[in-house]
C-alpha cells in the first residue's frame, strides 16, 4: 500500500508541474499575439501616415 502511495504522489506531483509549464506556454503563446497586434497596428498606422505625404 506504501508503494501505491509513493506513486500516486509522484505521479500528481509531474502532473502538477507539467500542467504548471502548459499554462506558463500558453501565457507565452497569449501575451506574443497581442505583442504582435500590437507591433503590426503600429506599422500600419505609419505606412498610413508616410503614404499620405
């Protein structure tokens, strides 16, 4: 019983951290689309503003 214990501590524990690296990956993924937003907005407003001089 001492073993089922051991492993089922073990295994929620890599659990855990695997589900703690999937939700920092996905914050990752997040926070690059919106910088990416955010970096082609401005790229198009100055294209706009340089076409109409």
């Amino acid at each position: 019983m001492a073993n089922l214990i051991a492993f089922v501590n073990s295994f929620l524990s890599y659990f855990l951290l695997f589900a703690f690296i999937i939700v920092l990956c996905l914050i990752a993924v997040f926070v690059g689309i919106k910088l990416r937003k955010n970096k082609d907005l401005k790229n198009a407003e100055l294209a706009d503003t340089q076409g109409t001089n």
